[in-house]
C-alpha cells in the first residue's frame, strides 16, 4: 500500500503545500482484510517522511476493531 503512495505522489504536483493523505489504511488489526502491515511500520513510514522534510498524515480504519487506533495513540 505504501509504494502505491509514493508511485501517486511522484505523479501529482511538486508543490511543496501538497501532500497525499491516504483516508483508508488498514493494519493487522483488521482482520477481514487480510492486511499485512503494522501499526508500527506503518507510523515508521510516515516518520520518514517527516525526517525527509515531507508532510505525512494517516487515517487507520480498520474493520470491526480500534486496536489499531488504541495502539497509535
């Protein structure tokens, strides 16, 4: 899912006040998606970004559990 963002803002505009807020992101805690990602990979990825000078936002929106949410906290 990541490299999906990064390929869609490589494509879309170089302005610096743009950024790329992905609004459905599941993680391991969303059990009918079968997603393989973690809460901690995926808030690493996003803290990349901020080293990187790149604006990062996430949504996590995981299917019958806040886990996810509770562990981001």
């Amino acid at each position: 899912m990541l490299d999906n963002q990064q390929e869609i803002n490589n494509s879309v505009s170089k302005d610096e006040n743009y950024a790329f807020i992905d609004l459905h992101m599941h993680t391991k805690h969303s059990h009918e998606d079968g997603c393989d990602i973690t809460v901690e990979e995926l808030l690493e990825s996003c803290l990349k970004k901020i080293k990187n000078d790149q604006k990062c936002c996430i949504s996590i929106t995981d299917h019958n559990s806040i886990n996810g949410v509770r562990k981001a906290r």
